[in-house]
C-alpha cells in the first residue's frame, strides 16, 4: 500500500478489500513496471504515473492504444499543498518501492543460487 496527498493506493484487491473496512479506504490501485509507477483510479483505470525521474504525470490510454501524458494533477491523488511537498513525497513513495522490490529480487537470487551450490556439492 502507498499513499500519496493522503489518498490510499492498495497493490491488490485484497488490500484494497482490506481498506473498505478501516478508517480510510483507497482511492485506486498502483503497480511497479519497469522502474515506473502505475497509478489506477478503483476502476483500474490509468490515471497517473511516477516516471524514473520521480515525476507525478496525469496519464491515460488513448484511442491508438499509446499513452498520453500531461503534469496536470492526477484526480484520485489530488493537488498537494506546495510543489517542494510534492516532489519529496512521491520520490520518498517511488525509492521505497524500489528498494522493497530490489530486497525481494536479491532474497530470491541467493535462495535460487544457494539451491544450485547445495546441487553441485551433493548435498
């Protein structure tokens, strides 16, 4: 779950479940893409996007199938109070997604590389 301006952004529909039931339910959905964070309105709709530049973009699917996007404000997030606030949250929100997801990919490569060295010794 992230949050951005104070507006819930759950990962699954569990989590987004999950908050229907505590004191503040999420406004949409995000997921991790290549370094980019995708921002979803709660009908999983394109809305926004964090680029690899720590950039908050209004964004949306156009007719060709391409993507468009603009620096205007992304609706379920809302317009923050001062652009400085703005940029230190969603650089803050877009380092610690990285960071979760670069911990999981490196527990995974020394499990799977623990498992090979244990095959090649026999053990």
């Amino acid at each position: 779950m992230i949050t951005l301006n104070g507006n819930k952004f759950a990962l699954t529909d569990g989590e987004f479940d999950d908050s229907l039931f505590s004191d503040k339910t999420c406004n949409g959905f995000y997921e991790l893409k290549k370094g980019v964070v995708w921002i979803y309105d709660h009908t999983k709709t394109l809305c926004g996007v964090i680029t690899r530049t720590n950039i908050l973009a209004s964004a949306r699917r156009i007719d060709n199938g391409n993507i468009w996007y603009s620096y205007a404000d992304v609706t379920p997030v809302g317009r923050y109070p001062s652009y400085s606030q703005k940029c230190k949250e969603v650089k803050n929100v877009r380092t610690a997604l990285i960071s979760e997801t670069k911990e999981v990919y490196n527990s995974e490569i020394n499990g799977y590389m623990a498992q090979m060295i244990n095959e090649a010794l026999g053990q």
